[in-house]
C-alpha cells in the first residue's frame, strides 16, 4: 500500500474512532471502515475523470438556439384597455356593443 493512501486511511480510521467515543478493540473495524471509505473515493475521482474526458455533446447551431430560447408570449397580444376608456368601433360598426364589453 502507498504511504500517501495509507496515512489518508489512518486519519480516516482515528476519526471515525473519535466521532465513535473511542471505543476499546474496534481498531480492525475502524480501519475496514476507512479503507473502504477512500476507496470509494477514489473511483468516484477516477469515475469523474472518465467522465471529463468524454467529447462534449454537439452544439446546436445558431438558428435552433434562437428559437429553442424564444420567450412564451402570453394569450393577449395587447394589454386591455382601461375603463371608461372609448375604444373605436368595430368593423359593423357597433360601437355601442364595444362600450359593453368594457364594463
């Protein structure tokens, strides 16, 4: 075993033992513990260094950014318009109807 991993396992193991209460005769235990702890980190780092590796995923062009990031407009086109406000008449010329809508 390497000394830099095997000092890294023993810190590990005295702090399990400290957080433990310092139990009597659990040396072995504290130590599996540790080793499997650092172990488990080391192929989380070797795992993420594979994964750093990988080509990027392709980039889309110009185009479908554009419209993949277009704002939702809202139902209403215009804001409404505010009471007591004349509005023009419509296109049968009702204007009165129109008055109604308003209200």
């Amino acid at each position: 075993m390497d000394s830099d991993k095997e000092r890294r396992i023993r810190e590990r193991a005295y702090d399990i033992w400290l957080r433990e209460g310092r139990p009597h005769g659990r040396h072995a235990e504290h130590w599996e513990t540790a080793k499997a702890e650092i172990a488990a980190e080391e192929r989380g780092r070797e795992k993420a260094a594979a994964e750093a590796k990988k080509p990027a995923s392709p980039k889309l062009d110009d185009s479908a950014t554009e419209t993949a990031a277009a704002p939702v407009r809202s139902r209403r086109a215009t804001p409404r318009a505010k009471a007591g406000a004349k509005r023009a008449p419509s296109a049968n010329g009702d204007a009165a109807r129109d008055d109604r809508r308003d209200r």
